[in-house]
C-alpha cells in the first residue's frame, strides 16, 4: 500500500449520533480516519515512504463552531 487519502465528508444541518455514540461528522472526519490509518499502518510502513494524505473542502466556512458540543 503506497497511500491512503481521505477524502469523505459531511456537514449534516442537525446533530446526527452514530450506534456508537459519536456526533456523526466527528465520527466521519476524524475517527473514522484514525481507526483506517492505524489499522493499514502496517502496510504504509512495509511500503517504506507510503503517505497519509487529508483533503478538505471550504464548507466548513459556511457553519459556526459550537464550542460547547465539540464532539
């Protein structure tokens, strides 16, 4: 494996939990990710300077932060 990219989004307009109990965009912008990438580590590594690559987009512009529900 030479490289992960992750590229999935949402922005949904109500707070959405998953079976799991993580607000949905959380779970799908960072959990998410971080569970693929350490479980395809091994193999990144084995491909001696494989890379881990995020991509965004400017949607997040459009929507405050609430501060006080960061999850």
């Amino acid at each position: 494996l030479n490289g992960l990219v992750h590229n999935a989004g949402l922005m949904p307009k109500e707070r959405i939990v998953t079976r799991e109990g993580h607000e949905l965009q959380f779970a799908t912008h960072v959990l998410g990710p971080h569970l693929m990438t350490e479980r395809l580590l091994p193999l990144l590594r084995a491909a001696g300077g494989a890379s881990v690559v995020f991509v965004s987009s400017g949607g997040m512009y459009s929507t405050p932060l609430v501060i006080s529900d960061l999850e």
